[in-house]
C-alpha cells in the first residue's frame, strides 16, 4: 500500500467513525488536497477496491463501504447476547 493509499484510507476510516456515513470523492479529494483533485482520487479508491480495502455499492452517491459485516446495524443487545454465549461455550 502507497503512502497516499493509506492516507486516503484512514481518512475514510475516520470520517465513517466521525459521521456514520462514507465520504463522497469529492469530500476526500478536498480533505486530502489531492493533486487533479477528484479523477486522482478516484484512482486511489479504485485502486484500494482492487486491493479489497473498500467495497463499491452501485447505485448510491456515498458508493463506499468496507468488507465484512456491518456491525452498526446488529442491534447492541443482540451483540451482546451473541458474545455472552460464546463466552459460556469457550469459556
């Protein structure tokens, strides 16, 4: 991973934590002061699909999203329930 592939990255990382939602290209491209701005950018995020560090979504403008579950949607108690059984059994 490039040096700017993992600064794009945390940036999404962070701005998911920050507001529960992807950043557009244009958003990255204007937080990270990218160089031809949004075509640069968006040659990054693909690149970090190809890697399988993102994910695509057609058909929404926020088109991003990371591999594996999404937890924010599990109900909090119905993870909670699922970690106290598998403390019981393994525990």
């Amino acid at each position: 991973m490039t040096p700017r592939m993992r600064q794009t990255l945390d940036f999404i990382e962070n701005y998911h934590r920050s507001y529960r939602m992807m950043p557009t290209i244009t958003e990255i491209a204007d937080a990270l002061s990218m160089p031809t701005s949004r075509a640069h950018t968006h040659n990054i995020v693909s690149r970090l699909v190809a890697e399988g560090y993102l994910l695509r979504i057609p058909g929404r403008k926020r088109n991003l999203a990371f591999p594996g579950p999404d937890l924010d949607r599990v109900p909090t108690d119905a993870l909670r329930a699922e970690l106290s059984r598998r403390e019981v059994r393994h525990g």
